[in-house]
C-alpha cells in the first residue's frame, strides 16, 4: 500500500492480490472516510464510492470544503 498526496487530494494504491496490503488500504480507506473525506476512484472523472474493493486497486481522498 502506499498514500501520496497530490495538491489537496489523498491517493492510495495497492496489490489487489496482496492480502496484507489490500488490509492496509481497507484500514486507511476507513480512517480518512471517517475524518470526512470522499473516497473516489478516477475514470476519466472522479466518481464518489461508498465502500472498498479490492479491485480498484487505486483511490483518491478529497477534502469536503468548509463552508458549502
């Protein structure tokens, strides 16, 4: 697993066929949606999901912006 961040964004990836690196993520995936961040995966656009899967094998954190 690694986490990077890029600007304000979070990225992680992983090896989906590693199981102690898809905990890793699972475990970070449920920090940073715990502190408010959106979990997206990036397919031509950012798309919000709301559960881990393995099988993305890579996700992007945004920040929720004070203030709306």
């Amino acid at each position: 697993m690694r986490a990077s961040r890029r600007g304000e964004r979070l990225m992680l990836t992983w090896q989906s066929e590693d199981e102690e690196d898809v905990g890793k993520a699972r475990e970070f995936f449920m920090k940073q949606t715990r502190q408010g961040w959106l979990a997206t995966i990036r397919d031509g656009e950012y798309r919000r999901v709301l559960e881990f899967k393995p099988e993305y094998r890579e996700l992007w954190f945004i920040p929720l912006s004070e203030g709306g």
